[in-house]
C-alpha cells in the first residue's frame, strides 16, 4: 500500500510570500516545491491576503510616525535610518521596502506634516465662523493654540529649509512648496474680504504669521501669536473699505 502526504506552509515575509508543498510517498524522498512571488507597486498574486495588506500598511504608518517624531525632535540630519529601524521595532528591509531611501523617508516626511498640519489648521480657522474679517484674525488664535501644544517643536518646514538651505535640495523644495500652500491659504482668506490693496493687505499677513512663528521658536516673542493678531487687526481696519 502507498501513503501520499500532502502538506502545504505558506509563508510570507514583508517581500515575498511562500507556498511551499511537501509531498511524499513511498517511493520518492520527499519533495519541496517553491514559490515566490515577488510584489511590485501595487500588484498582488494569490498568495497575498487581506491581513498582509493591512499588516504591511500599518507597519508602514509605524514607520513614518515613528520617523516624524524623531526628524521634529532632533532634526533630519541628526536621525539616521538605523535608530528610526530600531524605534519602529521593524527589519531594516521592512522599511527599505516601504521607503527605498532616507530621501523617501523624509519627503514622505514632509507631505505627511503638510497634510496633517494644513487640516487641522484649517477647519480650526473655519470652525471659528463669523466674518470673513473675524476669521483671519481667527489665524493667529489657532496659531497661539498650536504654540502653546506640549508637544510643539515648531515648523518642520522652516526646520527642514534651514538644515538643507541650498534652494535645489529636494527637502528644501518640498518646505519652499508647503509653505506655498499656506500663503495661498491666506490669500484666499483676504479674497473673501473687501480690501483695498488686498494683495498687499494677504502678503503682510502672511509675514505677520511667519514672523509669529519664527518668534515663537526662537523664544524670542512667547506672545507673538497675540502681537502678530493685533499687528492684522490694525492692517485690516486701515485697509477696510467699510474704515
């Protein structure tokens, strides 16, 4: 009588992914047989499951938060990909997998903090309501707010720009476009109210934010959020067209 035995370990790692079967019966050794799937982008094989996405995803966003707090904290240049490996408690491979280098790392970084940064700002500002007046002023009370966070270490992206201040620098773009974002946010804002000058009235209370935060960083102004809104609310009184 033969006996066959069928056995079949799947395996998964962050790259590949195993199907391995045993098989055996009484007149041949046992026999492996191997298969790797390689994942490339977005494509998937059978082997790949659900709980290998969401696996993969979350080991991801381990990384990335861990990464954040480490380039707020003690800068890009001072955090090296071995002690964001180390606190992300994941391969090396892991995390070249996801980031394939440093420079991923960082400009994922970077997009993650405008991402977060910018909508929260936002509809902090917007759920002031009131007027269009009263809600750039309502800037600098959602600065003020920010600045007084335990945990504020201030602008990544003037950090990011001042530890990489040649302009061709990838990580020194990337803040010079964040920060365009939030210029164009302003301006915006002023949009919405009857100035006279009102690209002079939205460009001065861009540098009235600016400045505000660089104060509040350099521990030079600890109420700079309050100085910098009654700076805006005597701008927007004299450009008025109602004043």
């Amino acid at each position: 009588m033969q006996y066959k035995f069928r056995i079949i370990v799947t395996i998964h790692t962050g790259l590949y992914s195993y199907k391995c079967f045993f098989v055996c019966n009484s007149f041949l050794f046992p026999l492996l047989y191997l298969y790797r799937a390689v994942y490339i982008g977005n494509k998937q094989n059978n082997f790949w499951n659900g709980d290998n996405q969401v696996a993969n995803k979350s080991k991801k966003e381990q990384i990335i938060q861990v990464a954040s707090g480490l380039f707020n904290q003690q800068g890009i240049r001072g955090t090296g990909v071995d002690q964001v490996v180390a606190e992300s408690q994941v391969a090396k491979m892991t995390l070249y997998n996801h980031f394939p280098s440093k420079d991923e790392l960082v400009l994922s970084y970077l997009k993650r903090q405008n991402e977060e940064w910018m909508g929260w700002f936002k509809s902090s500002v917007d759920s002031r309501g009131g007027t269009s007046q009263e809600r750039l002023l309502a800037v600098y009370d959602v600065l003020g707010e920010w600045f007084a966070e335990p945990d504020f270490t201030g602008c990544a992206f003037i950090k990011a720009a001042s530890e990489f201040s040649d302009s061709s620098h990838p990580y020194h773009k990337a803040a010079h476009q964040y920060k365009t974002y939030l210029r164009e946010y302003i301006a915006e804002l002023a949009a919405q109210c009857d100035f006279r000058q009102p690209t002079t009235v939205s460009n001065t209370l861009y540098l009235l934010l600016e400045g505000a935060i660089t104060a509040n960083m350099l521990e030079t102004d600890r109420e700079s959020a309050l100085h910098a809104r009654e700076a805006a609310e005597i701008l927007i009184e004299r450009f008025s067209e109602t004043s």
